[in-house]
C-alpha cells in the first residue's frame, strides 16, 4: 500500500522538526502524547467494571430462570383449571340432564 505524497512530506517535516529540536521539548512532546493512554489503574477499574458486569449478567440469568420456573407453574396451573373447568362444566351438564327427565317423568304422572 503506497503511503500518500502529502503524509510523507508532514512525516519528513516531523521528523527533520525533532532533530533540531532540543531534547527537552522532544521529551516534552512524547510525555503529552502519551497523556490519554490508560494507565494500570485504568485497566484495572474496566477489569472492575467487567466483572461487575458480569456478576450482574449472572444475577440477571438466575432471575430469568426463576421467572421461567414460575411460568412454568402457571402454565401447569392453567391446564388443571381447564380440566376442572370442563369436568364441572360435564357435570353440570349431567345435572341438567338428570333434573330435566325427572321433571319429565313427573309431568307425566
């Protein structure tokens, strides 16, 4: 990959412009380049942070599983009211049944 003619030229500046310069400002410039790295405090608090993170995915992961779990139930708890539901509703029905040919029979009479 050609680097372009412009970069080359401000590299060469660059670098014809540190030689001349004295140490310290050379120093100088180096040390306030370097201001916005992270420093082993810095890795440090994001390895903090991430494992605060994770402890949290962790904690979130269980309450999912809980709430998976008692859905679970409800869902079980919904099929035998449905089962009750449709038992009563049959015997409800045997009982209309049964009432109306009593009151059959004694109309008759």
């Amino acid at each position: 990959m050609a680097i372009p003619e412009r970069t080359s030229q401000e590299t060469a500046r660059t670098e014809e412009q540190q030689s001349s310069s004295p140490l310290g400002e050379r120093v100088a410039r180096l040390e306030g380049a370097y201001e916005h790295l992270a420093t082993k405090a810095d890795v440090n608090a994001v390895r903090t942070d991430i494992e605060k993170v994770r402890t949290e995915v962790e904690s979130v992961r269980t309450e999912v599983e809980s709430v998976r779990t008692d859905v679970e139930g409800v869902r079980g708890d919904i099929r035998a009211l449905r089962w009750l539901f449709g038992i009563l509703i049959a015997v409800a029905s045997v009982g209309v049944a049964v009432v109306n040919v009593v009151v059959t029979l004694v109309l008759r009479t």
